[in-house]
C-alpha cells in the first residue's frame, strides 16, 4: 500500500516530461514544416551588393585647375559646372586660328577678284578676235577684187586702152591691199594668241582659287577645334549623382582624361545576387523580391527580377578556373542575378553602391 502511494509522483513526473516532449516535438515539426514551407517559396541569398552607374569625370584637354565648383559627396544634377581649367592659352590659340583663317579668306576674296578681271579681260579679247577676224574676211575680198582689176588693167594696157599711170594706180591699190591682208592677219594672231594666253590665266586662277579654298577649309577646321578645346577647358557633370573620389586641387596641373572625381548616379541602382546554380532554376525575371539590408534592420525593400546572367560569376572572373589540369574538385557555382529596385525605393536614395543586401526571391 506504502509502495503504491510512494509510485505516483514518479508516474506522474513520467506523465509530464512525456507531454512536454511530444508538445515539444509537435511544435518543431510544425516549426519544420512551416520553415520547409518557407524555403519553398522563397530563396535567399546573403552572396548580393548594391551596384549602380559610376561616372568618371575627366577632362578632355590638359591644363592647370582654376577653379573647382564642387566638394565630396555633393549632390550634383547632369549638366553642371564641376572644374573649370585656366583657358588664356586656348583662348590665344583660338585667336591665332581665327586670324589665320581671316587671313585666308582674304586671299581667296583677291583670288574671286583676279577670277573675275580675268574673264572680263578674256572676252575683251574674244571680241577683238573676232574683230580681226572680220578684218582679215574683208582684207581677203578687197585683196581678191583687187587681183580682178590688176588682171583686168593688164589686159586694158596691152591693148592700150588705159594709161600707163593707171596701170600703175592698179598694181600699187593691190601692194597695199595685200599688206592690209597681211596685217589684218597678224592682227588675228595676236588676237587669237592673247584670247589663248588669257585662259591660261583663267585656268591658273581657278586653280589657285580651289586651292585657297581648301586652306579655308583647313583654316576652319583648326578654329572650330580650338573653339572646342577651349570649351573643353570647363568640365560638366555627366549625369545627376553624388560627388565621390575627388583627386583634384585647384592649382593642380592634369592631363587629358585623367580621372577627376566620380559621380554615383543613384537614380539608376539595382541589386546583383549570385545565387547558387541549385538554385536559379526556380528564379525567372518579373519574380517579386524583398531585400533586407543590415544599415536598416527591420525595413523591407520591394524589388523584382530583372535578368539572369548568362554564365557563372567563376567565368568573367579576372583569372578563370582552369580544370583540364587533373585535379579537378567540384565547386557549387554561383550565377549573378540581377534584382531592380521599385521606384520609391531609387528615389529615397536611401541605399549605396557597394552595399551588402540579403534579397529574398518570392516563388509563386
């Protein structure tokens, strides 16, 4: 009877641990199961960075700092001043280009001028050609009547019927025409010679004038590349963003696309998540996304797939795997995915590049 009695707080001791653990045991399956559940629907990865455009700003020419419109970390909106270099040296070699080119068309201007005097002067004398032309048609038909009556005087004399004087009158009004015919041909080759030497004029005139006009066009092409130097000489911002890295002093001699500062454009930010190779085959782009990040325990970021990359991390690496070597170890591969940020999200710039993220892919 003692024995009995003295048995039951054991029992029920037994009773209580009993429940205990299989409550226990219950509640951690359901707890299994809901995780299990979970992990279904949802594939994390703690392997994920902020990334996001990053400009370099540099300037195009080389030259001593003047002046520097900015400080780190500085909002900056696309378009605005950021350096501005010393310009006197461009501005001069602007000057001495567009005095060159000045110069130039003012050559060309006396070049159009012979151009123009040359061809008055070669139909001055095409007309004078044509004049002697004249001439000598006319001088060729007084000379031939002329040979008419001195034969026709001949024939008179020896028959007597005209004088001996007029005989002569005869002979002597054809010597004199047939000089007039022979200077109204000289006369015609002058004119042809001079209409002939004028156009060679002409032509070496054209000539020199495409050629002043081709060191116009050089001349031209100099100015506008000094004018854009010196436009150069003020560096702008490429994009909105953040003012990072500044390298520069005033006073500071640089060179020509030597990096000056960055600008971290956080409009345009997205998320880069390398998830195992296990498991991007339930990932597909539009997939909704929570991402949470350590700089804001408790906040939850809304975000989507964007695009898979098209080979693992290991392969765009600077150095490789290389397996043909015989040792080779199977390595879990990492794929980068890339996760954009809703709009609010970007706005708020609230997130950095570089920062570490925990996404988390919502499987439907």
């Amino acid at each position: 009877m003692d024995q009995a009695v003295d048995n039951t707080p054991d029992n029920n001791k037994k009773k209580i641990a009993l429940t205990v653990l299989t409550i226990v045991i219950v509640i951690g399956g359901l707890v299994t199961i809901l995780y299990l559940r979970y992990k279904a629907h949802h594939i994390s990865t703690d392997d994920a960075f902020v990334e996001g455009k990053i400009h370099t700003v540099s300037a195009k020419v080389s030259g001593t700092v003047k002046t520097i419109h900015v400080t780190d970390n500085q909002f900056v909106k696309e378009g605005q001043l950021l350096v501005e270099l010393d310009d006197s040296d461009y501005v001069l070699r602007l000057k001495e280009t567009e005095a060159a080119l000045a110069a130039e068309k003012a050559k060309a201007g006396e070049a159009d001028s012979k151009l123009d005097t040359a061809k008055g002067q070669l139909s001055e004398h095409d007309a004078k050609t044509a004049i002697a032309k004249a001439n000598v048609a006319l001088s060729e038909a007084n000379l031939k009547q002329a040979q008419l009556d001195i034969k026709r005087a001949e024939n008179l004399y020896k028959d007597e019927a005209i004088s001996k004087e007029k005989y002569e009158k005869t002979q002597t009004s054809y010597s004199v025409l047939t000089a007039a015919k022979n200077s109204a041909m000289e006369q015609l080759r002058q004119a042809e010679l001079a209409f002939k030497t004028q156009r060679s004029v002409i032509k070496q005139t054209e000539a020199m004038q495409i050629s002043q006009l081709s060191a116009i066009k050089q001349k031209e092409a100099l100015s506008e590349e000094a004018a854009l130097n010196l436009s150069y000489t003020k560096v702008y911002a490429p994009a909105s963003g953040y003012i990072n890295k500044k390298s520069v002093e005033t006073g500071n001699r640089i060179q020509a696309g030597q990096p000056l500062m960055a600008i971290v454009a956080l409009d345009d930010i997205w998320v880069v998540a390398n998830y195992k190779e296990t498991q991007v085959s339930k990932i597909h782009p539009g997939q909704k996304v929570e991402i949470s990040v350590d700089a804001y325990p408790g906040k939850k970021f809304n975000a989507a797939v964007d695009s898979i990359m098209a080979g693992t991390g290991a392969v765009f690496s600077l150095f490789p795997p290389e397996n043909a070597s015989g040792h080779y170890v199977k390595v879990l591969q990492r794929i980068p995915v890339k996760i954009v940020l809703d709009n609010t999200t970007v706005k708020e710039h609230v997130l950095r590049v570089g920062m570490s993220v925990v996404p988390t892919v919502i499987v439907e």
